[in-house]
C-alpha cells in the first residue's frame, strides 16, 4: 500500500488535554536534563582529521570508519524509494533537536510523576548542573553508564529511571525513527472500522450537585463493567455506566503513542511500583483494558479453578461458571480459526516444536474472523476486536443502558436500612467534553458538575488499581481492601534475524501462540508462560538495554527484523495498592519475589533457547548486566550441536549465575489482580462468592480485583466470566426483592 492511500485512511486526530500549570524545573535543570537527554540519544559524528575543529555539541565523536559503517548499514536495510539521507540524519538527530521531545517529556513530568520522584530528579539535577553539561558527549556517557552498575541503589535507579524516560519520549517524538524503520501510522492491513453510536449523558452548567436515579450504577466501561451492564440492561433494569475516560470511536483509532499514553493508559502509561523496579501498564479508556489489550481470550485453566474451588469457592468447578465462560467467549467470537501468525508467533511455535515444549495457539476475540493487525494496543481502528466498545457496552446499550463519560467516582454512598449499611449511590464530579467534542479546550471552555447518582444496586468495576482505591474513600476498613496484588510480571527477550527477510513485526495478531512448558516450577502451578510482545516501536524500543548512543541508535534500527517474547509469570507472592497521600493518586508496593524471579530466569534462559534454534544472529535481554550473546560465524553453521553449542551454553551459564537482581532485569506487567479478593468468608477477603462487599448491602465488585490468586493466563475472559455470574446473580437478586416488596404491598 502506498504512503499516500495509508494517508487516505489515516485516523483522525485525538487532542489532548492542555497540561497542568507551572513549571518543574529550574532553567539550569532544565539545562542538566537535556544534557542527559542529548547523551542517552546523542548526535553521531564521525571524528574530525583536522586537530582545529572539535566535535559539535551534544555529538559523539566515533572514528569515521565506524561511523561510515553505521550509515551504511542502516542504508542497506532501507526500504526502497526512502530518502537516502535519511540514516544521516537519524544519527544526528539529538533529543534536544526534537520540538516535541521537550514538550512531552515536561507533560510527563508534571502530569505522572509523583511529586517524591519528581524531588528525586530535582535532587539529582541539582548536584550536576555545574558541569554535567559542560561535559564532552562520551564522559557523560561514562557517567551514565557507571550508575548503570553501581553498588548504590539510588544511582542504579536514577540510571534505569532517566534512560527508560527520555528513549519512551524519543521515540514517541523522533521525526526519523518512523519513517527510518519503514513503520506506517496505520495498519497496512484491514480497514477502518465503524462503531457504536454512543449517546453520553450530558449536564448543563451549574452550581448545585446534579442528581440522577436509575436502579443499577455501574462504576466502571472495562471487561467487569462492560459484562454487568449487559445483563442487567437485558434483564429489564434501569443501568447507568459511569467512566472516567472518554470514548475515542474507530475513526481515531489507532493512536498515536504520543496520545494513546493519555487518552487510553493510566498514568501516561506507566505507574512504576515503590521500588522502581516494576512497570505497570494499565488501561484507562472508555472499554477498559479491552480497548487496548491483544485479544488474547485464554479461559480460566483447571488447576487454577480447583485452587480457588480449593479455599472454599466451589463456584469455579461448577458447570455454571463454565457456562458463563462459554458465553462470554460466544458473544466474542472467541476462537483460533482464521488466525494467521505472523512471523513473532511463528518463531515462537516453531522454536517451541523443535526443543520439545509444550505449545498452543491462543484464541482471539475477533468475532470469528480473521484480524491481521498488531495495533490494537493503541485502539482497534477496524472495530473487528470484540472488546466491550465493541460487543457488550453496545449490547446494554441497545437495551436501554445509559452512559457517563468524564466521571471521576469520589466516593459510594450509603444509608442505614433496616440496622444495615446500604449503597444507595455513587457522587462524584463530571467533567464535559470542550466546545469541539474533545480534551484539549482549556478549563473555561469545559464544563464540571459535581453529580449523584442514586440506584438500588452499586457495582464497582473500576479494575484491580482503582476499585480498592474507591472503597477506601468510601469509608471501608476491610484490611484485605488493595492488599493480595498480583502483577503476572514479565521480562524480555529480544532477536535479531538479519539473514531472514524484512519481517515487519508490528504487523498481524499480537499475540496468537503460547508456550507453557514452564508454568508449573514448584508443584503448585506456579512458573511462567512465554508470549509474544506488541512489537509497536513505541513499545519495544524503550526496553532495549542503553549501552551508550551508537550502539543503541543502531540497535533500533534493526526493529524490522527482530522478534520479542516475554516470561511472563504466575507469582506467588504479592503486594498492595494504596493512595498517595498527597494526591490520593494509586500507589503499588509490589518487589518481585525470589521464588518468583527464578520462575521468570526459567522463562528467559527458554525463550534465548528457541530464539537460538529458530537462527537468531544476536540475543538480547533486558537486562543490565548481561551483554548481547552475539552468534559466531561458525555457530551460524549447523553442524548439529543446536543449542549445546559451548559460546551459548556460556552466555546462559553467565545469565543463570548472574540472576535477576533488583534493577538489573527491566520488569513490566499489564495484568493487575486480586485487590478486592472473592472470599468464603469476611476474614479471607473483600467480597463473597457473589461479589457482594463483606459488611454491606447493595454493593457490588466485578472485575480483576476479585480474583481468588492470580489467573495465571491474560486474565480478560476470567475477569468477564466472573462478572457474567457476579451479575446475572444481582439481577436475579433484585428480581427476588422486588417480587417481595409486591407481595408485601398486596398484603
């Protein structure tokens, strides 16, 4: 497809809001944070002959062989009829040079930094502005890179925390490295999509509360909210869905990166735990996760259902939660029919199959066709994603559901009924669209109306992050609220294929085969999955491991041909959500385990084995203290060793002794569970068997915070099938209640 139809269909655009007020930074931090900036993605020169003539600011001198080679390199992988002087300038280009660079990095700092880690870098700012800056390109480096590996755990987490910021920024902002890797900004494959015509409530200006009354309020539009709202809605009851985000349709789908950290991530797209070493991703979007997630739709596997079945919730071995599995997935369309891998899952399988693992296809929630895009983690433009935009959100809607976008939850209300505390409602603030349907008018051009919403029933569904969050505010003391977090953390393993054709990774389904050899290292089903990556740039460029601005400048470059796949675990132990005291933004008090970090080392060492097999030229970890294993000449030869070949078995030797010490290994997960867990009985958990919140009336919680443990699998359908029952189960409820109150009326 040529570069002027991909325009032709390309999404429109989503604006976003206008950044909060004042500055963070002082004009000689500023200076010192650019200097880092500028050494983390600097210009590339080659070396001058003449004595006379030092090298440019911000630039890295490299001998000009070096630097010829560099270029060239970068020429050859070209795709035809891109400007041939393109790799120069992408090898000059510094972060600095970029307009936008500033502009995002100074909303991320103000917007989604909590303000202790903002002092932190203050701090750290403070203490090189005398000279950081004056510097030459390669001592900076130098320094950068000796914090990498210092004994002094704030310099190790300075070091990962400023490299991981400015290269996200970099390449969310770099006018060069799109069009140098030959990545569109839509899909080449499939079309644009239409969707529901959603009608949201609006509300005029005014002083005074706005008040509404229906007979269910559901706080949340994810996979929990978006199920509830259905059944309800089709069982006759007046339900009103209330969302903090805003709905973007098809049309502006996918979007940028640059947006999609705003309009469809929480936090900009990372929270980072206390620790700094976990990176957690959680969707913020009208659908929830749904709307941004891969279509992974895995059921609850049996060894977890018999866990949960084991500590006194028989629900998960009965038929009818097997029933409300197969719903949810035959509403989807779930199936693995009409799947074509592309080449990331390919390697995945066929490296699998050749050492021996246990490997399957995954099944996807493309409504029985075949979806070929591997976008969707920035929203689904074609609509063919049967997330809950798409599928049960439009299923309530059509059944008379209403919808609240802009709706920030404060707080559950209650009232004493008959010696019982009840949910009687939710309060909360909206605030509107501006004058042109989108967030980027200022204050005065949009409206905000504090509202209640009064209803006979209260379902929380605002996901594992926020649902604990809103029963704290609401005044709750559960101890288990926000504790029992599971993460599902992952880290990566990258390859390079540069003998193979141009594989283009970003393109086709995210992730369609899993290999679970390794989910079962202790006895208890505790261990590790391998899975495909997104392999958008946006995504994988950022957790490749700095190693100094050439090195790192070249190794993005070859993206087009790489493959990543992550271990992704099922931890053991876990952590705790709780609100900032100075914001009441969520905070996450999670470190990975021993027991868990061994799992994931498993995982790794597995996914470097099939990459090894499948030909990889060079294998890379996310990981500071272990360098690339790079294939020898020879071992390029099959000469029937495989992977008992000696220079392998000594790179994994040299991984497996040097572990995954804390802020050594990059740690990531998009899966967020168990913060509102189901339980027998009051002293377990936060909700019983029927989600009702221990300790009240008429409040409800669906969604993944009411897992049992962690799922162990993409935790969507799950969370979906317990919602199914959650909910089909509060509509019988009030059925059953409202029949009584006749009865007693007629008597």
């Amino acid at each position: 497809m040529t570069t002027t139809q991909l325009n032709l269909i390309a999404p429109l655009e989503s604006p976003l809001p206008p950044p909060r007020e004042g500055e963070v930074l002082t004009d000689s931090q500023w200076t010192t944070l650019m200097a880092i900036a500028d050494t983390i993605v600097p210009s590339i020169e080659a070396a001058s002959s003449s004595s006379s003539e030092g090298p440019l600011p911000n630039s890295l001198t490299v001998p000009p062989s070096e630097y010829a080679g560099a270029v060239e390199a970068v020429k050859r992988r070209l795709l035809l009829q891109t400007d041939p002087e393109l790799p120069a300038r992408y090898f000059q280009e510094t972060a600095s040079s970029i307009p936008a660079f500033r502009a995002l990095l100074q909303r991320t700092l103000r917007d989604f930094l909590r303000e202790e880690a903002r002092k932190g870098i203050r701090v750290i700012l403070s203490a090189l502005d005398t000279s950081f800056h004056l510097q030459p390109v390669n001592i900076r480096q130098q320094i950068l890179q000796g914090w990498s590996q210092s004994y002094l755990r704030p310099l190790r987490v300075s070091a990962t925390s400023l490299q991981g910021l400015v290269t996200s920024v970099w390449v969310k902002t770099s006018p060069t490295i799109g069009p140098l890797l030959g990545f569109p900004r839509a899909p080449v494959h499939g079309r644009p999509g239409k969707g529901y015509d959603y009608n949201f409530i609006q509300f005029p200006p005014g002083d005074a509360p706005e008040s509404l009354e229906t007979d269910v309020v559901i706080v949340g539009s994810g996979c929990g909210g978006g199920v509830c709202a259905k059944n309800l809605a089709e069982a006759g009851w007046r339900v009103v869905v209330c969302e903090k985000s805003y709905h973007w349709g098809p049309e502006h789908l996918p979007m940028t990166a640059q947006d999609a950290q705003v309009h469809l991530f929480a936090n900009g797209g990372v929270i980072k735990a206390d620790d700094g070493e976990v990176a957690c991703i959680a969707g913020q979007a009208f659908g929830g996760g749904g709307t941004v997630n891969w279509s992974a739709s895995l059921q609850t596997q049996a060894f977890v259902r018999q866990e949960w079945a084991n500590a006194g919730l028989p629900l998960f071995t009965s038929s009818a939660y097997q029933a409300s599995l197969d719903r949810i997935c035959s509403r989807m369309g779930v199936s693995t029919e009409h799947v074509e891998h592309n080449k990331n899952n390919q390697i995945l399988a066929e490296g699998a199959r050749k050492l021996g693992y246990s490997h399957k296809p995954v099944p996807q929630n493309t409504g029985g066709t075949q979806h070929y895009c591997g976008y969707c983690t920035l929203g689904c433009g074609s609509a063919e994603k049967q997330g809950p935009v798409v599928s049960f959100l439009p299923d309530a809607g059509r059944a008379g559901a209403q919808f609240i976008e802009g709706f920030q939850a404060h707080k559950v209300l209650f009232s004493q009924i008959q010696g019982k505390r009840t949910a009687v409602g939710v309060e909360g603030t909206w605030t509107s669209r501006d004058s042109i349907g989108g967030r980027g008018g200022s204050g005065t051009d949009r409206t905000s109306r504090q509202v209640i919403i009064r209803a006979k029933r209260v379902v929380v569904s605002a996901g594992t992050l926020q649902s604990p969050l809103l029963l704290r505010r609401s005044g709750l003391s559960n101890p288990h609220i926000g504790r029992n977090l599971y993460l599902h953390p992952a880290s990566i393993v990258c390859a390079i294929y540069p003998d193979q054709p141009r594989m283009n990774p970003w393109e086709g389904g995210i992730l369609t085969q899993l290999v679970d050899e390794f989910q079962n290292q202790d006895g208890h089903h505790h261990g590790c999955k391998l899975e495909c990556l997104t392999m958008l740039p946006s995504w994988v460029l950022p957790f490749l491991t700095w190693r100094g601005g050439l090195d790192y400048k070249t190794l993005c470059s070859k993206l087009p041909w790489m493959s990543c796949h992550i271990a992704l675990g099922r931890d053991r132990d876990t952590g705790r959500v709780y609100a900032d005291p100075v914001d009441g933004a969520c905070r996450i008090a999670y470190t990975v385990s021993n027991i868990d970090r061994k799992h994931l080392l498993e995982g790794l060492v597995a996914a470097a084995k099939i990459a090894y097999v499948e030909g990889a030229k060079e294998i890379l970890l996310a990981h500071n203290g272990i360098p690339a294993f790079v294939r020898s000449a020879a071992g390029s030869v099959d000469d029937g060793e495989g992977i008992n070949d000696a220079a392998f078995q000594a790179w994994l030797l040299k991984l497996r002794k040097r572990g995954l010490p804390p802020l050594e290994a990059m740690l990531a997960t998009a899966h967020q569970m168990g913060t509102c867990r189901m339980a027998a009985h009051e002293k377990g958990g936060v909700v019983d068997p029927q989600g009702k919140v221990w300790g009240t009336e008429g409040l409800y919680v669906a969604d993944a915070s009411v897992f049992p443990s962690a799922s162990g699998v993409n935790p969507m359908v799950t969370n979906m099938a317990i919602s199914d029952w959650i909910s089909r189960g509060i509509a019988q409820d009030m059925s059953t209640s409202e029949g009584e109150v006749e009865e007693r009326a007629r008597l």
